[in-house]
C-alpha cells in the first residue's frame, strides 16, 4: 500500500471516529459536516475530499456500533443446528438490538445512501477488518450484504436446503417477515409506537414465529 493509499485510510478513520464520538455525546440528530470536521481537526471541504454525504459518515459510523449485533449473532448462529432456529435466531438477534438502537439499524440498513451501497459496506470492512475477525466464513458472505432481503434469504436459505421450503415458499416468507419487522421498526423510529423497544421486539418475534409455523407446516 502506497503512502497515498494509506493516508486516504488515516483520513477516513479520523472522520469515522469523530462521527461515532459525536454520535455517542450529542446522538444522531446532532451531526453535522461541520461538528465532525472540528472534531477531527479539519475544515468541512476536507471531508468531501473522501466522503459523498453526512449519511455515508452515518453509515460508517453506524457500522462501528453494530459489533456487539455481529458477536451475538454469529455465537448464536453457531449453536443451532435445526434450519427453523437458525432463521429464528438470526432474527431474534436482529429484531432485539435493532428495537435498542433504532437509529444504528436506520442508518446501517434502510438510510438511503446512493448509487452502490454494498461498495461502502466492503470498504468499511477493509478500514476494519477486525470487525470479522470471529466471524465464522459460512456467515461472512450475510454480513457483506446490507440488504435486509439479502440477509434474510441467507438465513432462510437453511430451510431450503433441509427440504422445509421451497425457493418460491422461502422468498414469500422472507418477504413476509421483513415486511412484519419494517412495519414495527418504522413506528418505533418515528415515534408513532406506544410500546417500548422490549415490547415491540417480542411482538415482532411473536408475529414472525406464528407466520413460520404456518408456512412451514402448512
């Protein structure tokens, strides 16, 4: 790696940092271009020398704060066996810590970011590649996804293997369970939800689990 090349990437984490440092202090609503480019000890026309938009440096630093999502999911993942629980459990942890921190989850997954998100999501992951290091190789390939309905067809894709459904089958339900989980996640973001994080994710698990026993046993 050349010293341009590396002083690209020096850039780049002073400006994450700092977005995650604000996040932490000020909380999401307050980041500005300006307020992280003082941070990091820069002027703002600087940070557009390396990043498009405030929702990329969101984005990014969203990424950092979904470490503790990534231990949990793979740990628990490697524990199941049974395709059913596999896809259980995958959306047991997503559900639980996307309800805790739902603007982390907005701006990791839903936030509109442009042309080519993925090229983000690979490029954090080279800035930090520490973030995978226990991740297992079979689980890799769903995280370098930041579509919910990519993510979602790796963990169902289980079921498909095991015989339980078809692809057709396995695409509705996934749909159908993404659709379940955006509805409940959307009032919670908006403030338009009379039930807390808790509640919220045990009534999504609750309508997910009854719409998986009735695709698969019906």
């Amino acid at each position: 790696m050349d010293n341009k090349e590396l002083k690209k990437r020096r850039m780049w984490t002073y400006f994450i940092d700092a977005t995650e440092e604000l996040i932490n202090t000020e909380g999401f609503q307050q980041v500005t271009i300006r307020k992280v480019a003082e941070k990091a000890g820069y002027n703002s026309a600087t940070i557009y020398n390396y990043f498009g938009e405030l929702s990329h440096l969101l984005f990014f630093a969203s990424l950092k704060f979904l470490k503790p999502y990534i231990e949990e999911v793979t740990e628990e993942m490697k524990l199941k066996t049974d395709p059913i629980e596999k896809y259980l459990v995958a959306w047991e942890v997503f559900s639980k810590y996307s309800f805790n921190s739902p603007e982390v989850f907005h701006s990791a997954f839903l936030m509109d970011l442009g042309e080519h998100p993925e090229s983000l999501l690979t490029h954090y992951y080279e800035l930090y590649p520490v973030d995978l290091l226990d991740v297992s190789e079979e689980l890799k390939p769903a995280l370098m996804e930041r579509s919910i309905d990519e993510r979602g067809r790796f963990a169902i894709s289980y079921m498909i293997n095991a015989g339980l459904l078809t692809e057709g089958e396995a695409e509705e339900l996934n749909e159908i369970t993404n659709l379940i989980w955006q509805g409940m996640f959307t009032k919670v973001l908006n403030n338009r939800n009379r039930y807390t994080s808790e509640e919220a994710h045990e009534r999504t698990m609750k309508y997910i689990r009854e719409v998986i026993t009735f695709k698969v046993t019906d």
